[in-house]
DNA sequence: GTAGGGTTAG
C-alpha cells in the first residue's frame, strides 16, 4: 500500500510529503511476513529510516527482536550492532533483543561486553536479560568466568527467584562441564522447577558422558517431553552405545511421545553410525507414518544415513528431493559419494555446489579430497587444497592434511607426502603418520616405512595397529626374523590387538561375528559354507594370499588364519540367508585385508552377488569380480 | 519478548 502510494509521486512532491505520512510503524512490521528474510528486515528498516523512526527506542527494538529470531548463518550481528547503536536511551528490551541476537551469532562474547556496556550506561536490565546473556556463556567455547560473574549479577540483582534465570543458569553450568554448580541451582530451589530445569541437568550429563547418572535423572523426572528423550538418545550416541539410544527411540514411539526432530536425527544418526539399514528404514518409515514433514536437519541425516549404510543411491534420491539444502546437506552427499569411491560424482556435485553460490566450509573441502583421492585425480586434489586456502581462506586441518597424503600415497608420491607433513604448520598426529605408513606397505616402500613404524610404535607405544602394520611391512619384504621381533615387542608390552568383528544384518537381526567365532548357532553349517564357497573359488582359480597374515606362524595355519576372518563368516551366512538377488551388506570394525578382499571380489563374480562391505573407512562394492575402491584403501 | 535437544568429517 504504501509503495503503490508512492509511485504516483513525482520527486518534489515527495519531498515535500511529511515523512511520518504513515503515521504509524505497525504498518511496517505488519507488512513482515512470520520468518522475514533479512533482505525484508532491510527494507523495514529502510521503511523506518524514511519514516523518521530510526532512532526510536520501540520500533528499532522490534526490528532488533526479529532480527535475533533469524538462523544464526543469516544473523547479521554487526548490523543488530549497528541498530542499536542509533539509540539514545535504550530500553531493557531493546539491549536484551541485542544481547539474544549476539548470542546466536558467531561471537557470542560480544554480548558480555555489550552487557558490560550497557550496565555503564545505565540501561536497565530486567529478567529477561539474563537467559540471553547466559545462553552466551554457554555456547561453544563456553565463556565459565564471565559466566560465574553474570550468576553474581542476578544474586545480587535479586533474579535468582525467576524461572527461566535459573534454568538458563543450570543450561550455563552444564556447557561448562561445571555438574556440581549445575546440580546446586537445581537443588537450590526445588520449588522453582519444571522440566526444562531437569531436561537442563540431564543433557550435562549425557553430555559430560555420565550416562548412568543420566538415566537415574530421566527416571525420577516428575514429567517427561520430547526434550528428555532426545537428550538420553544424544548421551547414548555419545557415549559409544547408538543401540541403546537407538532402543530408547522404539520405546518413544511405543509410549506415543510425540516424536520431535533431535529424536528423528539421532536416532537416524544412531543407525547410521552402527550401519544397520533395517534400523535407518525404521526411523524413516516411522516419521513417514506419523506424517513428520520433512525438514533440513532430518533430510541431512536421512542422506546421511543411507549412505552409512551402503545406498548411495537412495541417499542420492532423497538429496535431490529436498525442498531445500543448505552446507550440512551438500556436505553430506557430498562425503556420503566420496566414502563410496564416486569420486566424480562428488566433484560434479561440488561444481554444482559452487555455482549455486554457496560457500564451502573446511567440512566440505574433506569431501572434496577425499573424492580426488578415491578417485586416483592426483592434479585435482592438489588444485583444490590450494584453492580452499586461497579462494576460501580455510586454514589445513589434520584431516585435510589426512587426505592430502592418502591422495599422494595412493599414487606412490610418498616423497611428495612426507615433505607436505614436515612442512605442516600444525604438529601431525599419529593417524597422519599412520596413513603414510599404510601408503609404504602398500607400495613395498619398507625402509621408510620401518623408519616411520618405529617412531609411530615410539608416539603410541600402546597402540596395537602401528605394530601389526610394521610386521607387515617387514612380512611383505619377507623380513622373518623383524616380523617376528615386532609381534614380540607387541606381546611384551601387553598392547591389546582390537578383535576384528563383523555386522550382517538380517530378516530384522544383527549378526556380530568375529574371527574363528563358533559362538553362532548356526556355525557348522556357516563352517561347511565357507569350505563349499573355497572349493568353488579353487576351481575358479583362486589362490588364497598370505603374505599379510601377520602371524609368525607357518604356511598352513595362515590360511586358517584368513579363512576364519569375521567378514568371511558374515558373507558366508549371508549367502545362506540373504535373498538372491538382495546385495549381502557388512560392517566391519577394520579395514578388510588383501586376501578377504580378493575373496569378496570372486565371490561377487562366482556366485553373482553383490557384496557391499562398509570397513573402518570406506565403502567396498563389490560386484562381477571388481570392487569400487579399484583396489587401493 | 525468555530457558533445554539434533545433522556434515575422523
């Protein structure tokens, strides 16, 4: 209305229009749709800086308080800033509405010095002011001094009777790790309590790993709700036991709690961490049947959980259908194709990514080299790590270094690699020096790999990989005798060799099996299995290869020793009771060795199956006597 | 006008 006004204005005319000639600032804000944009929070700004409005207390805080309603990536800080600077005698809601916008945004310590400022100037607080201010003390990294000072505050100020100023504080002290200070407030006053003073305590808990306390806490809630659930769901994923938070989810939805969405995400997040895709199908066919609509943060796990669970291509089918994506979704895809060795795929997707305008983040670029290296494009990677610190001003992580030298390893540039780590601005860590290790055994480099062997053996004395990568570096150069002092000094120094186990999933089962397991029910018809399969591999031309059983044992009981290797059994029970035609899907612990490998790759060819096996990681497909990784991981 | 939960990588 007011536009149409205006265009039948000439210049003059406008000019000589009182600029309060819509007498009111309603208007303005009335005219907002309910999530404005912050190019429609511009234009009522614009509105109220025509009207002659900007300096006013009411209306600039109003714009201030939708301001802070945005999503913290579109939350424009420095303008809230900006805003509120204008004012000459701000109001309590004012600063507050500053005080929530700094609090979401990326620098959560500018609103303790604006409340710094404005207790200076005088502006008054009132309640409301110290959730907000809380909440930012409590964000990542949590701020616990200024935070303890803002508690003195409200003692002293004489908030601490009101509800929401004490959960805000439970919420601060939790963030802090600080459980005997959250537990005090809480205790403190028994009468001003609800759920979220409880829900508050319980997610430090979960959070701090104390999961048992957490439990104790969830069972003596007077009242439960969405909240509650989800925060033992999160302190169960946490805490290494997705299967229990996965269990607790089935238990939700069996009691008829409204599932909500951190619900939905963890317990997706749950499947597919453990990969069990029955589980994963659960959770999205439940949200489907209670008519869940589907948002950001669900459709990111879902892409992410399909693809954790070995379907790519249904992961692709539920990116593409998103309504919308924003980076979390783009980078899972985007990582979800690089873990599968669709190498192209992903740098197509990343193009796609580009061109849309959006900006990468250092999650992306781990993407992003991990397809180059999966995909053997040596020249790609190198141009995109240079472009991430040049375009995007993304300073190298481990993990990006981590990719780096997985790509140059892969292609037997291990000199190149070692001169990237020693250069490395930060100090690299073991599992960088272990991927280079891993790059030497794979190309029989066993003097620099026994130089780095020892001093990953000297970094992490404990660790039991780097001495059974060591032995087989030397087993593969034939070194007898220095396999077989690596596999004593391993003894000696009582390093616990992690057992390998594998996962199938099966008609609504899990099937763990680990190797030489006879603890299955079925293990003598498995057994008779896998002696059929062999003698069908052996008349296809299969030689079993030994020289990375790292045993210094002799040639007879390393074929023992591979044949009995849990994936061996799962893919053997799989054959058994997965439906022709159904791809046989495994997760294992470890990385698959070079004879399982080969093995899954004649029997995908020998019995016309599909075997997809997710290991430590990465994906294998293997389909037709071929795997997806081209044989390097 | 307030406080509590979740997603990408390794």
């Amino acid at each position: 209305m007011y536009c149409r006004e205006e265009k039948f204005l000439s210049i003059s005319e406008r000019r000589s229009q009182p600029l309060f000639f819509s007498s009111s600032t309603t208007d303005v804000f009335s005219s907002l749709p309910p999530s404005p944009s912050p190019r429609q929070l511009h234009q009522a700004h614009a509105k109220l800086v025509v009207l002659g409005h900007s300096s006013r207390r009411s209306p600039v805080a109003h714009l201030l308080s939708r301001c802070a309603l945005l999503p913290p990536s579109l939350l424009p800080a420095a303008y809230c800033l900006s805003l509120y600077s204008r004012l000459d005698r701000p109001s309590a809601f004012a600063s507050n509405n500053l005080l929530r916008c700094l609090a979401r945004g990326p620098a959560p310590r500018a609103a303790v010095l604006s409340y710094r400022a404005a207790r200076l100037a005088g502006v008054p607080t009132n309640n409301y002011t110290y959730p907000f201010l809380l909440s930012a003390c409590g964000k990542h990294p949590p701020l616990p001094s200024e935070g303890r000072q803002v508690h003195a505050h409200v003692v002293k100020l004489a908030f601490s009777r009101d509800l929401f100023v004490r959960n805000a504080l439970i919420s601060f002290y939790a963030a802090c790790r600080d459980m005997g200070s959250a537990e005090t407030v809480f205790e403190e006053r028994p009468d001003v309590r609800d759920v979220v003073s409880w829900n508050s305590l319980l997610v430090g808990y979960a959070r701090a790993g104390e999961i048992r306390v957490a439990e104790d806490l969830f069972d003596r809630m007077p009242v439960r709700d969405a909240v509650s659930w989800s925060s033992l769901m999160v302190g169960y994923v946490e805490k290494g036991v997705p299967e229990k938070g996965l269990r607790r989810f089935r238990e939700m939805v069996e009691r008829g709690v409204a599932v909500n969405e951190a619900a939905l995400v963890t317990a997706l997040s749950a499947s597919a961490q453990l990969g069990l895709i029955e589980c994963g199908r659960f959770v999205h066919a439940t949200m489907e049947r209670l008519g869940f609509r589907m948002t950001l943060g669900v459709g990111t796990a879902l892409v992410d959980m399909y693809a954790k669970c070995g379907c790519i291509e249904i992961s692709r089918r539920v990116f593409e259908d998103l309504p919308r994506r924003d980076v979390f979704a783009w980078n899972a895809m985007l990582c979800g194709l690089a873990t599968h060795g669709l190498g192209k795929d992903a740098l197509d997707l990343y193009r796609r990514f580009i061109d849309g305008g959006l900006r990468p983040t250092s999650v992306t670029f781990i993407g992003v080299l991990n397809a180059c290296s999966r995909a053997g494009l040596v020249d790609e990677g190198r141009m995109h790590f240079r472009s991430m610190v040049q375009d995007y001003g993304i300073q190298p992580e481990m993990e990006h270094y981590g990719c780096i030298v997985d790509l140059l390893g892969r292609a037997g540039l291990v000199s190149e690699a070692l001169e990237l780590i020693e250069g490395m601005t930060i100090v690299p860590d073991p599992v960088l020096w272990g991927t280079l290790l891993g790059a030497c055994k794979i190309h029989g480099l066993a003097e620099l790999g026994e130089t780095i062997g020892k001093k990953l053996i000297e970094l992490e004395p404990a660790h039991d990989g780097h001495y059974v990568l060591l032995s087989g570096i030397y087993a593969k150069a034939r070194k007898w005798e220095d396999v077989v002092k690596v596999r004593k000094l391993m003894t000696n120094r009582g390093t616990n060799k992690v057992p390998g186990w594998s996962l199938i999933e099966a008609h609504g089962e899990v099937h763990k099996f680990v190797a030489g397991d006879r603890e299955h029910e079925q293990s003598p018809e498995i057994y008779e299995r896998i002696g059929m399969i062999e003698s069908r591999l052996a008349e296809a031309g299969y030689l079993p290869d030994t020289s990375q059983v790292l045993h210094d044992i002799g040639d007879e009981e390393k074929v023992l020793a591979v044949k009995q290797h849990s994936e061996r059994l799962a893919i053997a029970f799989g054959l058994m009771v997965i439906e022709e035609g159904h791809p046989v899907r495994i997760v294992k612990n470890l990385r698959v060795c070079g004879d399982c490998h080969e093995f899954s790759k004649m029997v995908s060819k020998v019995f016309e199956r599909e075997i997809i096996v997710r290991d430590g990681s990465r994906f294998h497909h293997f389909k037709e006597g071929n795997c997806s990784c081209l044989d390097y991981w």
